[in-house]
C-alpha cells in the first residue's frame, strides 16, 4: 500500500477544451490568409534567384559581391567617394564592430614584444635590418599610447559591396571597372566565392553580417571611410558663383582650370539663367577676362553701360556695319595661311543661311529629309565666286596679303551677277542684303571697335530672318578677334536655340565650342528651350562640348530630356523642377552640387531683369550714381 498518493487531477472542462480548439482554428486560418496577402516583400522579391560560385542571378539580371581584405597604411579622407558617386548600381554595406580597448592593449603589448625579439634574433645572426619591422613597432607604440589616453579607440571593420549587370558580359566590365578604382587607392577586394549568399544577405539591408571577413581600424581609418561626403567646389583661384547648399560652403572657381572653358547654361523662363550669367561676367571682368556677349533681348544694356562697356547696336537702321568678309590678324603662322581657307569655308555657311531661309536650313527636323539650300552646281560657282572676290581685292592665300582692304558682299554680288552657269541666280537671291530690304547692315566695311573688357551685340531690333545671319556674322566676327590675340576671353550666346534652328549656324556655334580652348575662350549657351536644343545632335555635342552646365529650375518635361543626358538621381530630378528662382544644380567636370546663386546689392542692381526691382532701381537713382560709369574692380568683390 502506498503510503503518498499523487493528487487527483481535476477533469478537464468541456468548454476550455472547445474553445483552445476554436482559438487554434482561427489562427490557422488566419495565418492561411495572411499568405495570400500580397505585402511589400512580395513586391520588391525577384522573380527568381540562382546562386553560382562567383556571381548569382536575381531574376533577369546578374550581380557579384566582393569583400575588401586588404588596405594601405593610410587612408586619405573620401576615399570610398569615387567609389559612391560612380555612374554604375552598387550595394555598399559597412559593419563596425567597437573592440575593447583593454584587449587591444595587449595584443598591442605582445605583438611588440614579439617584433622586438625578432629585431634582437636579427641582429644577432648578423641580419641586415628589417626597417619593416621597426615601421611596425613604432606605429604598435604609437597606437598604444593613443588608445591609453583615449584618443583612439579600436574597431573591427568589414566592408562588402555587390555590383550588377544585365549580361555577365557588363557583370565582368563593372567588376573590373570598381576593382580598378579600389585598386588605384590600394584597397584590395575579391569576390565572395562560394558565398555570393552569405555576401549578398549581408549587402541587402537587413543589418546582418554573414560574411564575417573583418580588418582592425582605428577610429582615424574608420573616419575616412564615411561614405557620405558632399562635393566640394571651392578653389584658390576664381570667381565667387554662389553658396553650395550641401554644406554652406562657398562655391569659387575657375571655369577655365576643366579641360575646356565652355558651359552651358538651361532654365525656364524667370528661373534666373540671364541673372547668373551676367553675375559671372561681372565677376570675371574683375579677373581680367574680356566678355563678349550676344545679346537677343536687350537685358545687358544696364550692366555694360555701367561697367563702361561697348554697347553696339545692330539694325538696319543703325550706323554700326559688320563686314563678314573681314580676315583674322592671327599670330600663328599656321593659322595665318590657313586664314582665308577657313574665312571662305565661314562664308559657304553664312551665303547658305542667307539664301536657303528657314525652310531648307530647319536642323531639328525630326529626321524629315530636306532639300538644300544650294545645289552642288550652285556650291561650285559660289566658291569660284568668293575666291575671286577676294582675288580681285588682292587677297590670295599669301598671309602677306591679308593687310589689303577685304571686299563686301556688294563686290560677291558683282562677281556673281557677271559670271556664268548659276551666277546670275545666286546673285538674285543675295540682291535682298546689297541693294534690297536688309542692304547696309552687313554690306558695307566693318566700323566695329571691340578694344573693350565688355562688348555687348545688341540684336533685339532685327527682323526675326535676319536674326539668325546677325547672330553668325557677329560669333564670326568675334572670333575672328579671338584669333588675333589669345587672351582670356568668355563668349556668351543668349538664347542660344535661334542659331541650334538652322543647321550651318549650328555647325557653326559646334565648331567654335570644340576650337574655343587652344584660343582661350570659353562659350557660354544659354537656353531655355531645352528639350529643342537637346533635340538636335548637335545641341547635344555642344553640352558634351562644355565641362560646365547649370541647371536651374526646368519644367516638367524637360526634366526627363535632362535626366537622361546629366544621369540625375530621382531626388535630383525631383528638385529640379521645384527650385526657387537662383537655385539649381552646379555641374564641373566630374562634380556636381545645388547652388545657391548669391549676389551683393551693387551686383543685383545691375543684372537684374525683374521688371519691379529695376523701376525701383531707376527711381532711387541707384543704377548710374550720376557718374555714368561704375569702377568694377572698387565698387565690387567676389565676396560680396
């Protein structure tokens, strides 16, 4: 007989039993109708995935992760940054794991003591002095005794990053392409083998390190290694161009130290593109570089006059007269005797903007096939006719030559009218710019003086047919002068998009962007028909021309025009159709940033083309201080 018994358990209740039933019916099913649920995961999840070696596939495309094992013995500052804003897909994860310090310590002491012993062994089997060794002891010193005051601390640092393709063959060109920019640094990776899992779980930002391959860093090295570093465009030397809105710096520099002097300059209507560029040729004059400016709208009336600048003024009413036919006084015996060669190749394209019209010389015609303005016939005869135009002022291709009085048009019509095959036709059709409607301007000896740090060709009161032809013979002109003396000159094109409609004036403004650096010049193009400007292949060489763009505040749909040849991020792309007037974004050569465009008071009043500030500016008597002119180099700062 048992003397303890086990206490009775009480029977089980119907109804808890049921209902435990009931709560685990519910679950189920509501776990099953959780799974038919489409979630986010559901979304953002490949199609499928295949992990291999070397390299795995997520659905259509290919990807590879790397881990970095090797680093130099110093890091300088960014050095990840090439590696972040280069124009490839990259996954980069850091994982940084503190070490105690205590334990570093001694490690620290003991690795010390053993290069220490290996420097007596050395030296007592007669061994020549390793200075790798005595490197390593005196940085294991100078490490202990920053961690023991509490400079520095200790962490275990392991970086990895997965790259992608959309063939294996762009996979190896990426790969090769980023091993490249680590190795230039010294910083060594190699692919993940046999773990592109684990390496890729550890890239996707689930916080979970797989791969576990770490490097010892200090908190120096570690600090070199933040990824996020704002572009910084600030130079000794240059102009001030306004504020950079990543870190308030200021933005000073030298448009003239990229490969190419040119720029490029795209806004709408009102976003500030005319207030940006004449700030900048303000605060270059103060450099010592001459402007040129074309300008279609009359805004840089106000600032030349101050400034004590050349206006000149072209009509048909007005006295000013532009000879196209005028030869460049070079300096460079090469240029000399190619001299007229490129003058009469210049008029081949002017005489074809004169005589085809818009129709026949339409350059964005979206791929629409157009007749010519000359035939084949009509090109021979009108080079026959220039070169003996030329001949009979007694210009031949001997530079010694070029000093007699060059000829009009006026003599080019004569020459034609009396000449045979075609002759007499080209001659009918040029009569309008000899003796017709637009005779005087452009047919008479050039009465131009540009011995000036500012000139401004004022064409708002031409004729819109005439325009395009002012716009050539005036950048023609102009270069001419460029080519006499090779001075640091800025060229700026206004409403660049009436030269880019005709196809010899877009050649034209082409040529001078790719020639304008052995002269020293640097071409500015200012848009704001941007999708018609990027429309044209050759507007489009021109941006690629130009080691400088601004990009102000653009309408919807220029936006994507723009996206797709800046390679903008979707916040870049949202911004920039949300800017306030001033701001927008800097490109200069590999760097870009949001600027603030920032002016002094003296500046604004004499830019500005708001209508409401410049009658205020006019009442108060502000613009001309009664003196008529405003010393720049005084009244005015880069800083200001």
């Amino acid at each position: 007989m048992a003397i303890f018994k086990g206490k009775k358990k009480p029977p089980a209740d119907p109804v808890a039993i049921a209902q435990a039933q009931r709560a685990r019916e519910e679950t189920e099913v509501e776990a099953a109708f959780n799974k038919g649920i489409t979630a986010l995961r559901d979304f953002i999840a490949p199609s499928s995935i295949e992990y291999s070696g070397t390299h795995f596939q997520l659905g259509t495309r290919f990807a590879r992760t790397y881990y970095v094992y090797g680093y130099p013995r110093q890091l300088s500052t960014g050095w990840l940054s090439s590696m972040v804003n280069i124009d490839e897909i990259i996954d980069l994860s850091i994982y940084i794991y503190p070490v105690e310090s205590q334990v570093v310590l001694e490690n620290l002491r003991k690795k010390v003591a053993q290069l220490e012993a290996g420097i007596m062994l050395d030296g007592e089997k007669g061994r020549v002095r390793d200075p790798g060794k005595q490197s390593a002891i005196m940085d294991a010193e100078e490490m202990r005794d920053k961690l023991q005051v509490g400079e520095e601390r200790f962490f275990r640092f392991g970086f990895y990053f997965t790259v992608y393709g959309s063939s294996m063959d762009e996979l190896e060109f990426v790969s090769h392409k980023i091993e490249s920019i680590l190795g230039q640094q010294l910083v060594y990776s190699k692919p993940a083998s046999s773990q592109q899992e684990q390496g890729f779980n550890s890239t996707i930002p689930q916080f979970f390190d797989q791969l576990q391959i770490r490097r010892n860093m200090n908190t120096g090295a570690i600090s070199t290694s933040f990824p996020f570093t704002s572009s910084e465009l600030s130079q000794d030397n240059g102009i001030l161009y306004g504020i950079n809105m990543h870190n308030s710096g200021l933005v000073i520099f030298d448009r003239f130290t990229l490969e190419n002097g040119n720029a490029v300059v795209f806004a709408k209507s009102g976003a500030g593109k005319s207030f940006t560029v004449k700030l900048e040729a303000l605060r270059s004059m103060m450099m010592g570089t001459d402007i040129f400016i074309v300008d279609p709208e009359n805004e840089y009336q106000r600032m030349c006059e101050a400034v004590g600048g050349a206006y000149i003024k072209l009509s048909l009413n007005s006295p000013t007269r532009i000879n196209p036919f005028d030869l460049p006084q070079v300096i460079d015996t090469q240029d000399a005797e190619d001299a007229l060669r490129s003058n009469l190749i210049t008029l081949h394209g002017l005489l074809r903007l004169m005589m085809g019209g818009a129709v026949a010389q339409m350059s964005n015609t979206g791929g629409a096939t157009v007749n010519p303005a000359l035939s084949p016939e009509e090109e021979a005869d009108l080079d026959a006719a220039l070169i003996e135009t030329y001949a009979k002022a007694g210009i031949t291709n001997d530079p010694l030559t070029h000093g007699s009085i060059p000829p009009t048009i006026n003599d080019l019509y004569e020459t034609l009218l009396h000449m045979g095959n075609t002759g007499p036709n080209l001659a009918q059709r040029l009569r309008k710019y000899t003796s017709g409607t637009f005779a005087g301007i452009f047919s008479q000896p050039s009465n131009v003086s540009v011995n000036n740090p500012m000139v401004v060709f004022n064409i708002r009161d031409l004729e819109d047919e005439l325009r395009p032809v002012a716009m050539y013979i005036v950048l023609n002109y102009i270069w001419n002068k460029t080519k006499a003396d090779q001075k640091k000159r800025i060229l700026i094109v206004d409403e660049a998009w009436q030269l880019m409609k005709y196809e010899d004036s877009a050649n034209f403004l082409f040529s001078l962007a790719k020639r304008a650096r052995k002269y020293n010049l640097g071409i500015t193009t200012i848009t704001q028909d941007v999708e018609d400007f990027m429309g044209s292949r050759l507007g489009r060489a021109i941006v690629a021309n130009s080691s400088m763009q601004i990009l102000l505040k653009q309408s919807t749909s220029a936006v994507d025009v723009l996206s797709n040849v800046f390679k903008l991020t979707s916040e870049e792309k949202k911004r920039l159709s949300q800017f306030p007037v001033g701001q927008g974004l800097f490109f200069a050569g590999q760097n870009h940033i949001h600027i603030q465009i920032a002016a002094s008071t003296t500046e604004t009043s004499l830019i500005t083309t708001n209508p409401e500030q410049i009658r205020q500016i006019e009442q108060a008597g502000e613009i001309l201080g009664g003196s008529g002119t405003i010393d720049v180099a005084n009244r005015l700062s880069p800083g200001m």
